[in-house]
C-alpha cells in the first residue's frame, strides 16, 4: 500500500505532497514541488497572500517556506540534475544571503582571507550539511542559521588562536631582543667603566707593578692606547702591537711580556669587579683561577 507523506509548510500553507513507496519514489520530488510552486504563485496571484504564524512577511524575505520546501524535495530527489537545478534557483540565493548577515551580524574578525572566501566556505559547509535537515523538526532558516553561525564562531576562534600564537611568539622574540640589546648595553657600561678604573689604577701604580724602566715605558704605551680606545677603529691585537713597537721602538717579545702580565691583572680584577663593582688592588687580589 503507497503512503503519502505531507511535506510540512509556514503555517496552514498546504504541503508539498511526495508519493512514495518504501524503497522508491514513484514521482521526482523535484518535479513535485515545481508543480506544487506553480500552483501556489497561481493561487497567490488570485487569492493575494495567506496568514500565516510568525513574524508578518516583508518584501525583504529571502528565506521563506518555498526555501524550506526546495530544501526538503533537494533532500528527497535521487536524481543529481534536478537536485541541482533546484539548488540552484530555489536555495543557493537564500544560503549565501543567510551567510552574509550572520557574518556582518556578529562580526567575525579573525579571518585572514576576503569576506567572500569565507562566505563561499560556509555556504559549502550548509550544502554538506543540508541532508540532515529533517522535514517537521522546525523551520529551515532557524536550523541553517545554527550550522553557519557555529561554524562561524569555530573557525573564528581557531583564526584567533592562530593569531595569538604568532602575535606572542613575536612579542617573545622582540623581547627577547630587547633584553639581549639591554644586557649587552650594560655589559658594555659595565666593561667601560671598569676599564676606566683599572687605567687609573695601574697609571697610580705602574712602578710598584714593573720595576724595568723599559716595562714601565711599554705598560705606559698600553695604558695610553687604553685610554684613546674610544678614538682608536681597529682596536685588535695585531694594531695595538703596532701602535706600541711605533712608540716604544721596543722589539715584539719585550712588548708581549708586559701586555700578558696585564692582561692578568685584567682578568683577575674584572673578575671580582663584576662581582662587587669595585677595583681591588692587583697586589691584594686572592688567587683567582
């Protein structure tokens, strides 16, 4: 025995009828509500618009039962031609239009690809979903508006962590940068500053450090070169031995026995300025390795 099912309108709009039987259906549910369309525009033409429950129609309607009718003989129809052909002129307007005032309704911000990207996403994403619109179970418009504004809202949080992300890991390399420059700035200070102290002190005790009168002329150059660093570009190892043999006339291996004794004095004695910021005495420093 056939059953007849009543596809559900707005309302006490009478339904769209499918016959079907329970493995086939004897008449396309396409065709059907063509058929069925063309009989509501003739009454509607004759009889002007029937009340129904809800919100009053306006002209601005894009969603209406005729969408909820398409939406349900697309779902019914086995035949792909004719499930697009309706697609096509009954539900693919109303979709994107849908899409379009949830999107600019609650703003999505956090999509970094053009609006009508996004929107040709969703509106995807309601066609892979559309099958599971159930004929009865409420209107159209009210289910597809959940699925694309859950959607929505899921992808503009992924985008926003997303985002997050990129913005704090380039917060945390700028400040990385910003501290590794300020360390290095006090570094320098701090290298300065000791080397200031550290030029005093051996220009105050260069007689109690070296008892060679030809020493002391060397250690003096040093100091002297120390001292003009600021003013001297290539301020490396080769050069200061130039500089020193110009103005000692002293031979390379007199030159070297005094810059290592300094240069352990140096060491030493930066050792414990860093620690304390003050110069000790090269005479009194413990024996630090």
């Amino acid at each position: 025995m056939e059953e007849k099912e009543s596809l559900p309108t707005d309302g006490n709009q009478p339904g769209l009828h499918i016959e079907s039987t329970s493995l086939s259906l004897q008449e396309s549910p396409v065709d059907s509500f063509y058929e069925w369309h063309a009989a509501e525009m003739k009454d509607l033409e004759e009889n002007g618009p029937k009340k129904r429950r809800g919100r009053k129609p306006t002209k601005k309607q894009y969603f209406t039962y005729i969408t909820d009718q398409a939406i349900i003989a697309y779902n019914f129809e086995p035949e792909w031609s004719k499930r697009n052909k309706v697609f096509r002129e009954y539900i693919d307007y109303p979709f994107n239009k849908l899409v379009e005032n949830i999107y600019h309704t609650f703003r999505f911000s956090y999509f970094d690809v053009p609006y009508e990207d996004v929107k040709a996403e969703v509106v995807a994403f309601l066609v892979e979903k559309i099958g599971k619109f159930k004929e009865g179970k409420g209107k159209a418009f009210s289910y597809f508006s959940i699925v694309a504004k859950n959607y929505l809202i899921i992808q503009n949080n992924a985008n926003y962590a997303k985002m997050k992300q990129r913005t704090d890991l380039t917060a945390v390399d700028e400040q990385r940068n910003i501290q590794g420059e300020q360390t290095r700035n006090d570094h320098q200070e701090s290298l300065k500053d000791f080397t200031d102290q550290w030029c005093l002190w051996y220009d105050e005790n260069l007689n109690a450090v070296f008892s060679n009168k030809r020493d002391i002329i060397v250690a003096d150059t040093i100091l002297e070169l120390f001292r003009m660093r600021d003013n001297i570009e290539d301020f490396n190892k080769k050069a200061l031995y130039i500089l020193i043999r110009e103005r000692t006339q002293l031979k390379t291996q007199n030159i070297t026995k005094v810059i290592n004794v300094m240069k352990r004095d140096y060491a030493k004695m930066y050792q414990v300025y860093s620690k304390s910021g003050h110069i000790i005495p090269a005479f009194n420093l413990p024996n630090i390795k």
